[in-house]
C-alpha cells in the first residue's frame, strides 16, 4: 500500500494575477504548465465585468472577487466561498471557478473557447446572488438549466468576444432560451434590471421561499418580473416556465402592495413584510 499523503503532498494553490475585478489563483504545476492560456484572458475578465454591470445597470457590494482555475476537467461553478482560496486567505471568498482544460483546450477552431464562455456565464451566477439573492429557480433560471445566464453571457460575448458568441449562440435552442431571448429583445435589460432591483430592496432572499425548485419561489421570481414589466407577462411564461400560475403571481404581487402600502409606523407592516418574505402571502 502507499503511505498516505501529507499537506505537502498536495498541489499548490498560489495567486497568479490580480485584476480590476478578479483575483486568479491556481494550482502552481498547472499555472507553470499553461501561464500564457491563462494570461490570454485576464483582461476579457475584467471587461467582461464591467460590460455585465452595465447591462444591468446594477454594481454588487464588492468590485473584486476570486477566480479559481479548477484542477478538474470540464465546467465551472460559482459559490459563495472558493474552499481551495480561503485556505490561503483565511477569508470567505466568493468567485467562480472554471476548469484548466476551459483554457488550453480548442472548440470551433478557438483556443481557450470554453474558458471565455464558462467565465462569462458563471459571472452572470455570481453577480446575480451578490445582486440579490442565491437560490434561483434550477428548473428555469439557473444550474441545472441556466437559460438566463446563458443569454446574458451570449450578449456580453457578442460585444467583447463575437467569435465565441456566434458559436455560443447557437446553442439557445430550448424554449426557456428563447423565452429569455424573447424578454430581452421586447424589454430590454430594463426589465431585468427593475426586477432585481425591487428583489434586493424588498430583502428576497429566495432561499426562504419554498423548496428549489417549487411553485412558490418559481412564482415569486415571475412575480417581480411582472411587477417590472409594462405589460402582462403571461403570453411570453405560461406553458415554457415549470409551475408558473398567472394567479399565484398576482396574489403575490397584491401581497406586496399591502405590506407597502402601509406607514413604517404601522406594526402590521413588520409582521406582513416578514410573512411575505417567508413565502406565507394571503391565501386566495
């Protein structure tokens, strides 16, 4: 048998640049290895942040974050702490992580393709729970669908990258990518914008709103869409969005009026904030 392996067996984690808004770290062996795939996209990083931001018209609390080149083979993940970061900075440290072959590998002729991409859209994942809220709906917003951050990524890509966008595109094929596709064209970020920013003034937190995924919190997402929008959203979301009820979406949106409809003097409006926050809106 071989002997167990020591701490200092292990691969080391180092910082390999720090940018505008992202601080990378990697494995020392991979970073040796590969430094100028890496390198390649330090600045695509940032201005691919900044275009995000932008688009949104929205910026998060922090202006840095960490981005960790995965030791594991094909994807990418965004979190709220990076375990192999903190352990070097003894710190929470969100950021996104995107694997080593993202940058070394080629796809449609372009090397590092995979990388521009990943970081693109897991930038979308991170952004939006340091915006508002982690927990979005996995069915129809994010992870295991992920057609939101998708099409936003795309967009980002058709300004900064347009040879990895044309490729990129191409696979919005689903009817939840072109539903988002859809409200992006007739709305604008407008809509997506508004939405979040009524979502973080509110204090959502959808992670105390129903199971993920669950009809409450995919209606209560719809919700503060509806509550963005200048017209009824029902055409573009029944039938593609999982457990959307049009119904349930305005007993939420008149549970919100109530609350704010009401004084801050008034103590109903703590206990019926809190209850709507909870996911307990009137029943119909």
């Amino acid at each position: 048998m071989l002997p167990p392996r020591s701490a200092a067996d292990e691969p080391k984690v180092i910082r390999i640049h720090t940018g505008r808004h992202w601080v990378w770290y990697a494995q020392e062996d991979q970073f040796r290895a590969h430094e100028a795939d890496y390198q390649a996209l330090y600045d695509y990083a940032d201005r691919a942040f900044d275009r995000l931001v932008a688009a949104w018209g929205l910026t998060p609390a922090a202006s840095t974050y960490a981005l960790y080149i995965w030791p594991k083979s094909g994807g990418g993940f965004a979190t709220a702490d990076i375990a192999e970061v903190r352990a070097i900075t003894n710190t929470p440290q969100p950021g996104i992580g995107v694997s080593f072959d993202a940058f070394t590998g080629t796809e449609h002729g372009i090397r590092g393709w995979w990388a521009v991409a990943i970081i693109t859209h897991e930038m979308c994942n991170l952004v939006l729970a340091q915006l508002v809220s982690h927990g979005w709906p996995v069915d129809w917003w994010a992870n295991h669908i992920s057609p939101f951050p998708k099409m936003t990524a795309v967009q980002i890509e058709y300004d900064l990258r347009p040879d990895v966008a044309i490729e990129h595109a191409r696979q919005l094929t689903a009817p939840l990518d072109r539903m988002f596709i859809r409200l992006k064209d007739q709305f604008g970020w407008a809509l997506f914008r508004r939405a979040f920013t009524a979502a973080r003034d509110d204090g959502i937190n959808w992670e105390r709103i129903g199971d993920n995924p669950s009809p409450p919190r995919t209606n209560y997402v719809a919700a503060y869409l509806q509550l963005a929008a200048p017209e009824d959203l029902a055409p573009y979301l029944q039938g593609i969005v999982p457990a959307y009820d049009a119904q349930m979406v305005e007993r939420i949106l008149a549970a919100r009026r109530g609350w704010h409809a009401l004084p801050d003097s008034d103590p109903r409006r703590a206990e019926l904030r809190e209850a709507f926050l909870t996911g307990r809106p009137p029943a119909k």
